[in-house]
C-alpha cells in the first residue's frame, strides 16, 4: 500500500461542540507544531526542498511558507472574532500565494521564525479564552460561518495535514 500524500492523515471531522479535553488537544498542537516542523525539515538540502511530495503538488519549500501564511491569516480570523461580531473574513488564494517568487525561493528561516511567533501570540490568546468565547464566529466566504471551536480544530488538523506529507516525502525518499 502506498502513501496517500494528497489525505496523509484522516480528514478533519467537527462536532458541534469540543470539550476542554478536546480544545487542549488542539491547543496543544498548536504549541508544539513549529518545532516539529522545524525538525523536520531541518539539514534537508535546497535541492530536497524543491522536491514536490506529489505530482502536481507543492514542493516542501511552498509548504513550509504556505504553513506560515495559512496560520498567519488563522491567527487573525481569531482576533477577529473576539473583537467584532460575526466578522466576514477574506479567504486568500493560496495557489497563487504559493508561486509567488519568495515562496518558491526563500530560504525556510524567515517562515519558520515567523510560525513561532505566530503560535506563541495565538496560543496565548486562546488559552486566555473562556469557553463561551469559543461560540464566537467568524464568516468565511467558503465554508460560511466558523465558531472558534471548529476552527482551532480545523487549524491544528491543517497544520498536522502538511507536516505528514513533508515527512511522508522524506520518508519515501530515505534523507534522513
């Protein structure tokens, strides 16, 4: 059986309601996720960077800059939330984020870097969250209305969805 690197790990499934239990599962992804990317594409050369994981898919180099644009904008709809009413968000069009020439290009510290800062401050808001909070929404012009504990869920999944189809590549090319 071979690795499906376009769904390498379930789908994300939401109930209506998480539990605490549940959210600080989520949170704690949230926490120890760019370590755990930087781990994993730590040493790896330019050359294994621009290696796609899949046929048409984004190199490791676009993932890992989409991962910080992506959890960029998640960290913002959060704060738009808890401070407006049901706030409309802007999607962004990460194909064409993604062939953008730094995302193609640059090197990984800038978005890694970036990722830890955004986790710590993100992390730190939640956390400071009561469980009510978590019933706020945002609109998003895609999926419709988001409460934050569909979307901490959603995130942590994403973020976890792009981590296994860098190490699955790895993995099926034997660097490390």
């Amino acid at each position: 059986m071979s690795f499906d690197f376009k769904n390498p790990i379930p789908r994300f499934v939401y109930t209506e309601r998480l539990t605490r239990e549940q959210r600080d599962a989520h949170i704690a992804t949230l926490v120890a996720f760019p370590q755990r990317l930087a781990d994993a594409v730590k040493g790896l050369t330019n050359e294994q960077l621009d290696q796609s994981y899949r046929e048409g898919g984004w190199t490791i180099r676009q993932l890992v800059h989409h991962i910080a644009d992506a959890n960029g904008h998640f960290n913002f709809r959060f704060r738009y939330a808890m401070t407006e009413e049901d706030p409309a968000i802007k999607a962004f069009n990460e194909n064409k984020w993604a062939e953008l020439d730094d995302a193609k290009r640059a090197p990984l510290e800038p978005s890694l870097v970036l990722l830890r800062g955004i986790h710590a401050r993100w992390v730190l808001l939640l956390r400071s969250l009561k469980d009510e909070d978590f019933s706020r929404q945002f609109i998003h012009p895609v999926y419709g209305a988001m409460p934050l504990d569909r979307a901490v869920g959603m995130y942590a999944w994403h973020s976890l969805h792009h981590l296994a189809q860098i190490e699955g590549l790895i993995a099926q090319k034997g660097w490390k």
